[in-house]
C-alpha cells in the first residue's frame, strides 16, 4: 500500500481535529451488500492517509467500514486488527479491552479476544457472536479504481458501549491496523496503538434517530426515544422492529421529554422560545410547576461541549433547534424516582414571544413505576421436606429430586420477565423456570408462592454446590429501553 491524496473527498484533510461521529441508521445495514448502495449515505467520515472509515450505528450494532483506497491489490494475504477501549480509560485493561481480527483459515468470519496487557492478547473467544466482517474488492463513491474495502457489523454491547443511559453521548476509542502482502506493507493507526492506548481515535456513537414525523406528538414529539403518540393510558407500545421495542410499558427513571423538531422550529422562527413545565400527580387537583437543571453536549465545531440548562418556576427558555445538541429539541430532562406510583400528566405551553399568551401546549399522561418486583424464593423442598439454606443435602435414586416454591409479584402490574435457574460448576447453568410478559397478561402483576418444576422434581446433573437465583424484571422504560430488575438466591450442596 502507498499513501496518496483522496481526489474525491470534496473537503480537505482536516479530519485530524476533530471527533469522529457516527450518523443513525434508520434501518440495520447489510455489509454483504456493495458498500456503494445508498444504506450508507450520509455515514460520518473520518479520513486517514491510506483511506477512509465511514461509521453509522442503530441501537445494537456499529457498522464500520475500511475504505483502504490505496490497496489495490487484491490478494488474499490480507489482514485486519481492529481494537476498542471498553472501559474508555485511554489505556489497556487486561479481560476487558477488545481486539477484532479473521479467524484463522476461515476467512472472512470475524475473531475476538480480549487483551492481556501491551501486545498481548487471549486466545480467540468461542462464544457465540452476531458481530461480523465482510470483505469486498470494487470501487467505491471515493475513488473508481477497484481496492480493498473492510465492512463491519459489531455489537455495541462487545465494546462497551450502551445507548439506553440518557446522560451523555455514548462513545469509544479505537485503533487498527491494515496489512497486505502485495507490497508487504503494515499500516497502524494510530501507530503502535496495540501497546498504547492513550492515542486512540475518540468515535462518538449517534442516539439520534429520524423519528417519522406522524409519529411524533404534536410538541412533545418523544419520551426519549419513544414517540407520544405510541403512549396510551400513561403505558407505551411500540412495533417489535421499532429500535426501542416495548409493550404495554410504564416509565421510570431519568426521562427526557422531547420536542416535535418541526414544530420546535417553527416556534423558534416565530420568537415563542418561553414554555412552561407543568405536572400533576394522581389524585392531585391542580398542576404545579415542574422545575429541573440538565446539561446536554453542544457541537461547536470540532467537539462536543457540555452546556447547562435549567428554569425558574417551571419556566424555560427553548435553544435553536438548528444546532446540534446531543439529545436534540430537549425539552426537559427530569428524574421520576421521587414521584408516587401512577398517572402522572405533564403539560409545556409555549407562549408568544416573553408574554403569557399560550402559542401551543399539549398534555401528555405518563404511569410513573419506580418500585421493582418483588422477589423470593420461599421454600426448597426435598419431598415433603423444606430444606435449609446453605444445607448439604442427599438425593436418593432417580426419579428423587426437589422442587420450589418462588414468588415474583409487582403489585403495579408492570412485571417483564421471570429467570429462575440453577448455577453450578464451571460457568454452567440450568433453567428451572421461566416466563415472559405477553400482551394477554394485560397488567400483569406476577405470582405468590409458585410451586415449580409444574412437573416432576428438579433432579441436578451432577453432585455440586448449588446456586438458586430468582430475578425479575420490570416492564419500566426511560424511554431508551426497559430498566429495573430485582434478584434473589440461596445455596445448597447436593449429593447425588
């Protein structure tokens, strides 16, 4: 590989001052499709002297691609390595810092393994992974000579990073390294980045996808990322493809209430920049203002710059919707963990110019949930006997076994999810019951005192020490997807 000039970037070289930015992908990208299509339009660019990297991301996966221009040799000598900080500290930490590269002698399936310490890694990782690579040979819309080209599709949750904390830009640090044989030619960027972390390139991930605008709520257009017009009776439903797919759902947390972006705007051209944030409470006869402080990241050109927000007597002051803002048109940012359980109604009005002559308003009603289930796990029996916790226990022959009586109950009717298993050994792991919200449970509140297995006694594999975990989720959503789990355990050793 030879560095040369990218005649087609229509800009110049600058990309070295300022942050690398994924843009939204409205819909999943298939990276065995010719990078030329148009599902990568509008990627965030970042330049480097043998190439291009093109970033979009969606709520699960970053899709990633190498555009080396100037490999046009296509052989198949050709190697990738492709680093994340995950702990984001700029520097390597042994099990937790990931390094991607080509399984050996399967080529193009993607290898993972963690790093050890400076130029040191593990072995490749053997569990299971949606992640994956796929290379391509052609041209591509920067240069018309065909040339390697590395495609990408890595799940978030492998570096570290998680979309559903509302706080901050969600980001990582990387680094890679390019070689072809034809010439025999090894290019790392940042250079030594393998034994050096604090060099890594900072990418900054998008939470920011294009919600249609009929699905929006006429000001406010959102709860996060949930559309108002998906929130009926306090609870939000959204389609299972939707990127934060939920059912029947109430909120929780940390909310963000976000503001129609074309209505934010035309607000802002006409001057009506003062609004008001109202609340009422269940039961409660009156609204009373709702007063809260929040930062967001502002864009000033090369970064993102943390900028402070709050109101007097619920009164605030809308910024220009045309910049760009970490979570943009915020209306407000609130937390709900002080709120009694039930409906709440939030009500922003928007006046003319500084007066108090309301411009528009809207009504929005929320079921605030911030209580978790509740979870134990009331008896293990061994027959008709209960059995001590932490109590070394003699299984007879087969069929001999025990069974259990659990409850996990939400008395607000907002359970997600049970999981009740076994764990012993070496990592494994043995499902004794489970059971997961459905719409024909309506508001489902759970279950006291459960006897399972429903048949048949649970007879372990092998003689061990024996961890029985209980948890349950909650069907709680801020908004970027659900929160809120409870977990219970006891202990026993049993002898087979």
């Amino acid at each position: 590989m030879n560095t040369q000039i990218i005649d087609k970037l229509p800009f110049p070289d600058l990309s070295f001052l300022f942050t690398f930015k994924s843009a939204w992908a409205n819909d999943a990208i298939d990276i065995n499709a010719p990078v030329t299509g148009s599902q990568w339009d509008n990627a965030g660019i970042y330049k480097f002297p043998n190439g291009l990297v093109m970033a979009k991301n969606d709520a699960n996966f970053l899709y990633l691609v190498l555009d080396v221009i100037s490999d046009t040799g296509n052989d198949p000598g050709d190697y990738f390595w492709l680093s994340f900080d995950n702990d984001k500290n700029r520097s390597i930490t042994s099990n937790k810092d990931i390094n991607y590269g080509l399984w050996p002698n399967q080529a193009p399936k993607l290898a993972r393994q963690y790093y050890l310490g400076p130029g040191r890694w593990t072995g490749i990782l053997n569990t299971p992974s949606t992640s994956a690579v796929k290379m391509e040979f052609g041209a591509s819309k920067w240069s018309d000579t065909p040339h390697k080209i590395w495609k990408f599709k890595i799940l978030l949750s492998e570096i570290g990073v998680n979309l559903a904390i509302p706080f901050f830009t969600p980001y990582s640090y990387f680094g890679f390294r390019l070689h072809s044989p034809l010439p025999n030619i090894t290019y790392d960027f940042p250079v030594n980045f393998f034994n050096d972390f604090s060099k890594l390139k900072k990418l900054e991930l998008s939470r920011k996808p294009v919600i249609a605008n009929p699905d929006l709520g006429p000001v406010i257009g959102s709860v996060g990322l949930i559309p108002t017009t998906k929130i009926t009776g306090g609870r939000a439903t959204t389609a299972s493809n939707y990127f934060v797919a939920v059912t029947n759902a109430a909120f929780g947390g940390t909310l963000n209430l976000i503001g129609n972006r074309t209505k934010m705007s035309s607000l802002f051209a006409a001057g009506n920049t003062k609004y008001k944030m109202e609340i009422k409470g269940p039961g409660q006869p009156a609204f009373s203002p709702l007063v809260s402080a929040w930062t967001n990241y502002v864009w000033n050109g090369t970064d993102y710059v943390l900028q402070s927000f709050s109101g007097t007597d619920g009164n605030y002051v809308l910024p220009n919707p045309a910049l760009d803002f970490s979570i943009d048109d915020l209306l407000i940012q609130f937390p709900t963990t002080g709120l009694p359980n039930g409906v709440h109604t939030i009500k922003v009005t928007f006046f003319v110019g500084a007066g108090n002559t309301p411009a528009d308003s809207q009504l929005l009603d929320l079921f605030i949930d911030n209580h978790l289930p509740v979870v134990n796990i009331e008896k293990i029996k061994h027959g008709a006997n209960e059995v001590s916790t932490c109590a070394i226990e003699q299984l007879g022959p087969a069929p001999d076994g025990f069974t259990f009586e659990i409850t996990a109950s939400d008395v607000e009717g907002n359970l997600l999810g049970v999981s009740f298993v076994a764990q012993a050994g070496n990592g494994q792991s043995f499902n004794l019951y489970s059971e997961s919200y459905d719409v024909s449970k309506g508001n489902w509140a759970g279950f006291i005192n459960k006897v399972v297995p429903v048949s048949n006694a649970w007879r372990p594999a092998f003689q061990c020490s024996y961890n029985f975990s209980l948890t349950a989720s909650a069907r709680t959503t801020n908004g970027y997807g659900y929160i809120g789990y409870a977990n219970s355990f006891k202990g026993l050793t049993v002898l087979v």
